[in-house]
C-alpha cells in the first residue's frame, strides 16, 4: 500500500485538525514533519511544510472532503452574528475609576 500526499499546511495546528477530521471520516490520515515542526517551529519552511498523506485508494476521496471543508460548505451560519459597530456600556467614569483603582493597588 502506497502512501499518497494530499495537502500541505503553513500552520502544523491547521494541518493536524485536518487530519483529526479525516481521521473521524475514517481516513488513515498522516502528517508529516509535524513533530519536528512542533519541537522546533524554525524548520517549518525548511521541510516545505506539514504533509498531510493518506493511503493512495483513499487520496480521492479525502482531496474531495479537504476542499468541501475548505469551501465552508458545512459552515454553520451564527443565528446572532457580532455586531460591526459594538455598543459601548462603560463611559469615562469606568474608565477613571480603572485608573484610580490602579494607582490604590499599585501603591
């Protein structure tokens, strides 16, 4: 059974949830130079990368599922998303009264 790559990560943490979810779907997933990356983050550009691999009769079939993911088609839309414009509460009294705090600690 050959071993067949099928993505590569600038992120070892991005790359190990991906092969996390593969795993979950069943996939033999494996990484590749993550270890080493975890150990001493420096060499991530020197190994090109954290491989992701899979067995080559499942390569297909993960390449499909790493780009659906990627695409967000299992995103789940936040029915109460943040506001772009947020609503202050604390005026400058909360902020003087932070300050004076600060000065009675810190003597």
């Amino acid at each position: 059974m050959s071993i067949t790559e099928i993505a590569r990560f600038a992120d070892v943490y991005e790359a190990e949830i991906a092969a996390s979810r593969l795993r979950a779907d069943g996939y033999d997933a494996v990484l590749g130079g993550a270890e080493h990356v975890k150990a001493n983050p420096l060499v991530l550009q020197a190994l090109g990368g954290v491989n992701l691999s899979v067995p080559s009769d499942q390569a297909d079939a993960a390449r499909m599922l790493l780009e659906s993911l990627r695409g967000g088609t299992e995103r789940i839309d936040d029915a109460d998303p943040v506001s772009a414009n947020p609503v202050r509460k604390a005026g400058p009294l909360a902020l003087l009264a932070a300050i004076g705090l600060g000065f009675l600690v810190g003597s």
